[in-house]
C-alpha cells in the first residue's frame, strides 16, 4: 500500500474569515429558504477551517440544517439529536453573533424541538411547517465584526 500523506489545512486568520463571511451569509439565506441540504454543504468548507469560537456557531448551523433534512427524509431520532446539539452550541453565542438574532435564532429551535418531540415519531410528520426555524439577521446598526 503506498504512504499517503493527509495534511488539514490551516485555519483562517480572522481577517481572513472576516473575508470570507459572505459564504456564511449565503448559508443561512439558502436556510431561511428552506435549502437545508445546499446550507449544510455551502457552510460546512468554511466551517473545516474556521477557528473558534466561530466554528462552533458554524457548526450549530450546520446541526441545525441537517435536522431539517432528516425531517424531510422522515428520520425522527435524528432530528431530535441534531436540534439539541445546534441548541447547545447556539447558546453560547446569545443574544446575538456576527449579525444573527441567536437569541430569537435559539427559542426558535426550542420550540420546533419541543412540538416535534410533543408529536412523537408516530406523528412529527403532522408537524406545522409554519414553526420552521428560521435564521435572523440582526439590523445594519447592531452589525459586528469578527472578535480580534
């Protein structure tokens, strides 16, 4: 067998993710339009090599949006584990981060995870579609930037 040799690439510098946010941006528009698979692929490159703490916000999209195709795909457990992971990353980045709502973000999760859960795998399908979480932006006043 020959020796193949992996190497990670580096992470980015914080000017360089600052550069880069337009692909997270993207993300949570193709979410907010119920493009859950598209979000989950156009954000999980950056996310590889995004440091912390932003990659774990990254990472808390990324949960989120898979959630969502496993409730498409009518995979129950998978939706529960995956909510509640995103809730838990999610939660360290309140009220808010890089211009998104996390705290409006994160009661919307809650409280698809809680009606989702109320239905049991028997009858999540019967779900209201109307509750689906969606990714806020924050107003052009409160916008930040990547911590230094």
């Amino acid at each position: 067998m020959a020796d193949a040799t992996f190497k990670n690439e580096p992470l980015l510098t914080r000017e360089q993710l600052q550069a880069r946010l337009g692909e997270f941006y993207d993300a949570v528009a193709q979410f907010n339009d119920g493009y859950y698979f598209e979000s989950h692929e156009t954000l999980e490159d950056l996310w590889m090599v995004t440091p912390l703490p932003e990659r774990d916000l990254f990472q808390a999209i990324i949960q989120l949006a898979a959630a969502f195709v496993h409730y498409a795909r009518g995979e129950y457990p998978g939706i529960l584990k995956l909510l509640d992971a995103s809730a838990d990353k999610l939660r360290s980045f309140a009220p808010e981060h890089l211009e998104i709502d996390i705290a409006a973000l994160l009661a919307s999760v809650e409280r698809a995870r809680s009606e989702i859960a109320a239905l049991g795998p028997e009858h999540f399908t019967e779900w209201d579609e109307a509750h689906m979480p969606t990714i806020p932006r924050m107003s052009t006043s409160r916008k930040r930037r990547v911590a230094s």
